[in-house]
C-alpha cells in the first residue's frame, strides 16, 4: 500500500471518516496542504509524524480542518427549523410541563461554524412564553477546531444571513464593518466544543439530549463509522427525543430502532425504546 492510502486509512481508524479511493485527488491535495505547512515533501515522512503519540492530537486537529467541508448557513434547511418550532419544541414542553425542574437540552454534532446552534437558540428564545423559566442548554461540537473558532466568535459574513428572516437579524445580530455578529445574550445557552463522533470515550459524555442535529455529517463514513455513530446518537437521545439528518442522507441498513416520523418538507427520527 502505498503511503498516500496509509494516512487516509489512519485518518479512517482515528475519526471514522472514509474517503474512497475515487476520492485520491481530493484527500492526497488536504494531506499535500498539510506537508506543504510543515515543509515536509514526502508522504512517508508525514505518515510518520501523524503516526507518534506527541504529534497525533494537534496534527490530526489541523489535518481535519483541510478535509472537512463547512459550506452552512443560519435557517439552512427551513422545513426541519418549522418542524422543531411548531410540532417538535410544544411536544417537548407538554411532555415535561408537570417536572419541578424543567430543562430543554439539544446538541448540534458536526456544528461547523455554528450557524445551527445559534439559529436554534434564536427559535428558542422567539418561544419565551413556552420555556419561561427552563433550563436551557444548546452544545454544539465538531472535529475541526478552526469552524470552532468562528462559532464561537459568532462573527459571519453575508453568505451565512442569506435565508434569515429579517426579524431574527434585526433582533440577534449586530452588523459592524461588513460582518454581522452575534448578540451576546444569544450565546449564554450555547457550549462549543471538540468532539470526535466516532471516539467511544468522548460519547460517554453525551447524554441526556432531547433534540439532536447532525446534518450532512454521515456522507462522511463507511456503514461500520455510521453505525457506531448512530449508536452513540441512540444512547445520547432521551426516550422520545429526535434526531435530525441531513435531507440526502438515510439510516436504511444502518439502524432500524429510531422510527422515522415525517413532517411538512421533511422528515427527523425518534427514539420510542430504551435498548
């Protein structure tokens, strides 16, 4: 095998994502970007430094951030947003309205810049009179600690506002030299973090959600990634919670557990068992 296919199958054994080899242009140009950045030339030698244990961490955090494609916006796919707001959301709240304590948790996994997470806290927040007085708390995490960055800095250029309502930019975004911002008061519910899907110990701390986005996520592993994936977002769900995927993507032949439940321009998944 030759040394290019050695750091494709170390990224596959280290993150779960697969890239075939009709994609050799495409992941032996992001490991060549790589090189290049470290002055290294031959694929030999970067295979080795990404291989030793004090380099893996850091170098695979950079080497994600060339492979991973993070084209997103705020109301990007509007049905899954209408169903969260009118259907999703009142279902949640009538299911906890009788709890002492009442908390709302939801993770967007592969958040990229986080346009998501923030375009859900804004539909959050537009629904005050439901969730007056809950626990609110909104994660968001991916492997590419670059698009971390910016969600956290919360700064998008026009691209990113292209289907958002104008009362919602008006209302939570500032716009100062060419960039709009975040308010501040948006993002006290919203934790960003680097998280590996496909790493066991990192899932075992990712519970107790009712709500999970991962969009266009899944296009990225092999059956056997997306299953252990899958696996991970089941165990995450609380009974009854749902799960959002990308509109081309479909968990046919990966897990039957989660029923598929339709809505206008869109469908989500839901947890109904336990096991």
């Amino acid at each position: 095998m030759d040394n290019v296919l050695k750091i494709r199958d170390l990224v596959y054994q280290e993150t779960g994502m697969y890239f075939p080899d009709d994609k050799r242009y495409y992941f032996e140009n992001r490991f060549k970007r790589r090189m290049d950045s470290l002055g290294m030339r031959d694929f030999n030698q970067y295979y080795s430094y990404l291989s030793k244990r004090e380099n893996k961490r850091e170098e695979f955090l950079k080497l994600m951030n060339e492979l991973t494609i993070n084209e997103t916006s705020f109301f990007r796919n509007k049905p899954h947003f209408k169903a969260l707001e009118d259907i999703i959301l009142p279902e949640i709240a009538e299911k906890y309205k009788d709890k002492a304590v009442k908390k709302l948790k939801i993770w967007s996994a592969g958040c990229s810049s986080g346009e998501e997470a923030y375009t859900i806290a804004m539909i959050i927040n537009e629904m005050k009179h439901v969730f007056n007085g809950w626990m609110i708390e909104i994660v968001g995490t991916d492997i590419s600690e670059r698009v971390l960055n910016i969600a956290r800095k919360g700064e998008y250029k026009e691209y990113a506002v292209k289907s958002m309502p104008e009362l919602y930019k008006n209302k939570y975004l500032t716009f100062e030299n060419g960039v709009y911002k975040v308010k501040d008061e948006l993002k006290k519910n919203i934790k960003f973090s680097n998280v590996n899907l496909n790493n066991d110990m990192s899932m075992l701390f990712m519970k107790g959600f009712d709500i999970i986005f991962c969009k266009n996520v899944l296009i990225y592993f092999d059956l056997t990634s997306k299953k252990r994936v899958i696996q991970h977002f089941f165990n995450a769900l609380n009974v009854g919670g749902y799960l959002f995927i990308g509109f081309s993507e479909s968990l046919f032949g990966v897990d039957n557990r989660l029923k598929l439940v339709h809505f206008t321009g869109g469908m989500a998944y839901r947890k109904d068992v336990h096991i």
